[in-house]
C-alpha cells in the first residue's frame, strides 16, 4: 500500500481527537463545527484524510499523521 492509499476519513480523526464520541454522533453533529482541510472549508464526513494533510476545527489546528505499516 502506498502512502496516498492510506487515510483516515475526517468522521474518524473527529473522534479521535474527542469532538464526538460515536461515527453516529459524527452524522449528526458534523455541521456544528468550523472545519477546513487543506484550507478548504470541509464538512463530508467521508473525506479522505492523508499523510501531512492540515486540519483546522473550530480554530484547532492539526496535522494528519498516519502510522506507519
């Protein structure tokens, strides 16, 4: 598997990182939240995250860092 087939999806970094606590909760609750990838503003639960994408929620701002396989 390369390093562009690997991600996250932004649903599961927002759990992660503790803004919800369920994938359901993620549906629901998704719109409530300032959201940009890569600058762009984001809000599809299913968008790809990749190696050294920039997240920023509600003026958090991250890195995607993915493990290593």
């Amino acid at each position: 598997m390369t390093n562009k087939e690997k991600h996250i999806t932004l649903g599961q970094f927002l759990k992660l990182q503790g803004f919800v606590n369920s994938g359901g909760e993620v549906k629901h609750r998704i719109n409530e939240f300032e959201i940009f990838v890569n600058g762009e503003i984001e809000n599809r639960r299913g968008k790809k995250l990749y190696q050294g994408d920039s997240v920023k929620i509600n003026g958090q701002d991250f890195v995607i860092e993915l493990d290593e396989d």
